[in-house]
C-alpha cells in the first residue's frame, strides 16, 4: 500500500469483485484523503455500491488490497465499525417509532455517541422529535437516515446515491447538511447520479464505467482535461444563427470583432460541462 497511508481515509488498489460471469468491480484504485468530500460517479451497473459495501466490510472481496481508517474491512473489529457511518439508498428506520426514540436506541450500539438531541438538531428535524417515523416525508426520512448514519460520530461518512427523490428544495438542504458535516472534520464518500450535486458538494471526483476507474481529479481539472472544446454562437446581421465548435474560442472571438462594429449579436461560449464529460466517458454520449 502507499507511504502516505496515514494521511488516507479510504486507500484501495486493484479492488476486484466479480458475481458469477458478471464482473462488477475490475481492477478499481481509490485514494480518499483525510477530511475530504469524494464523489464516486457511474451509470447503474457501473460498481459503486458495490464498492461501497466493501469499504464498509458488509461484503468480501475477490482481489485487492483495501484499507479504510487503517483496517482492512474484512477483518474490522467492532471499534473499528464504530467509526464508519453509512446511510444507504434504502430507508433502514422502523417506521412505528418516533424519531427521538430511533435516534436514541441507534446511540446505544457505539461506544462514544454524539448527544441525540444534538444530531436531530443538526438534521433539522427538532420539530419531528416526537413524530412517528410513518408520519414524515421522504425528505424527513432521508434527514433521519443521516441522523443514524453520524450518531456515532464518524471519521468516515459512506453516503449511497443520498438524496434520490428529493425535490430540488430538499436536496439543497441535504446539502448543506453535508457541508456542515465537512465542515467538522467528517470524511465522506458520496455516490450520486446528480452531476450538479458531485460538482456542488465534492473535492475531488472519480468516474466509473464498467467496474473501472475511467477518470479522477477535481472537477474543475476534469472537464478542463476531458473536455472538448468550447461552442461560439452569434448571430449574422441577416438574423441567421451560427455556431463554431473550437479549441480556440477566444481567437474564433477575435475574428469576430473584426467583423463587427461594436457588439457581437447573441454571443455566447460555451465549455464542455461536467454532465458532458461524465456522458463522453462513460459511453453515454448520445444517450439524452
């Protein structure tokens, strides 16, 4: 494994996991730093919750070598569970309990537990203390799910496809529950198909087709290294609309202006967007 292994929350190479003659995870390298958001991107059937349910030690692996928090989660002991959260794409809370008495009996499985008032305050569910569980909306419920997933204050938040379902009000809170999350010092692995979300919430990205990593980085350096290209429109002085597909868009720009005096009608660049890159390289290009 790397030197640097003290200085990773998440430390994987050559991860392999295969289900009879499908292969789901083939050959996956993973550095996750201390303290940071990582995002995990693919299409279904790419292998993200599969990977996520190895680092998470809930199922065994064919090949690799795979650290997290300094164990390898096959053999992890319960202390070293204990400093793991997940919340999954499925909701795990029964629905007859209120939410205090959910959050209160999950405290009890972890040896040093955040304060439960305090972590449905940090949800924002105060309100819905004493509501049944069967009584909230999906959002409440997905609020809930990660009330149970930092109740014993993790060093690593494993997050899976969290806000499926949410409205666009909902999502936005969701995120900044994330942030707040970072913001203290909790690692987290977020895997999502909301490409606006990875870019809104993630310090650095990998994409994943086919059970293999197909690109890593930040996502700035992503679409500036995957993408191709950049999109100039204007408008002729007849009214009719053109567009030049370019590497060099500010030089198509330039020759503009010496065609024009003064503004250049309806000009406008366009760069290659995350969704693009995410769509290029995972073989989804033409599928919209």
């Amino acid at each position: 494994m790397t030197t640097q292994a003290n200085e990773l929350a998440v430390d994987v190479r050559g991860l392999r996991k295969q289900y009879g003659d499908v292969t789901a995870v083939d050959g996956i390298d993973l550095e996750i730093r201390t303290g940071e958001v990582f995002g995990l991107l693919g299409p279904n059937g790419a292998g993200k919750s599969t990977t996520v349910e190895i680092l998470q030690g809930n199922r065994g692996r064919d090949a690799g070598e795979v650290l997290v928090l300094g164990s390898d989660p096959a053999t992890g002991t319960r202390a070293w569970r204990s400093r793991v959260g997940i919340v999954w794409q499925d909701e795990s809370a029964p629905a007859e309990l209120t939410v205090g008495e959910t959050v209160r009996h999950f405290a009890r499985y972890y040896p040093r537990p955040r304060d439960p008032e305090e972590v449905i305050g940090l949800v924002g569910l105060e309100a819905k203390a004493d509501s049944r569980i069967k009584a909230l909306s999906g959002g409440q419920r997905r609020r809930l799910d990660v009330a149970l997933g930092v109740i014993g204050d993790p060093e690593l938040l494993l997050l899976d496809e969290p806000t499926t379902g949410f409205d666009p009000a909902a999502r936005r809170q969701f995120w900044d529950l994330i942030r707040k999350l970072a913001g203290e010092g909790t690692t987290i692995l977020l895997t999502t198909h909301y490409l606006e979300e990875a870019e809104n919430l993630a310090d650095r990205l990998a994409i994943v087709a086919k059970g293999r990593v197909v690109a890593e980085g930040e996502p700035a350096a992503l679409r500036e290294r995957h993408g191709t290209g950049a999109t100039v429109e204007w408008t002729e002085p007849d009214g009719t609309p053109r567009a030049e597909h370019t590497d060099t868009p500010t030089k198509v720009v330039a020759e503009l202006m010496h065609r024009y005096d003064g503004e250049i009608p309806g000009l406008l660049v366009t760069r290659p967007t995350l969704e693009d890159v995410y769509l290029r390289l995972t073989g989804q290009e033409d599928v919209r």
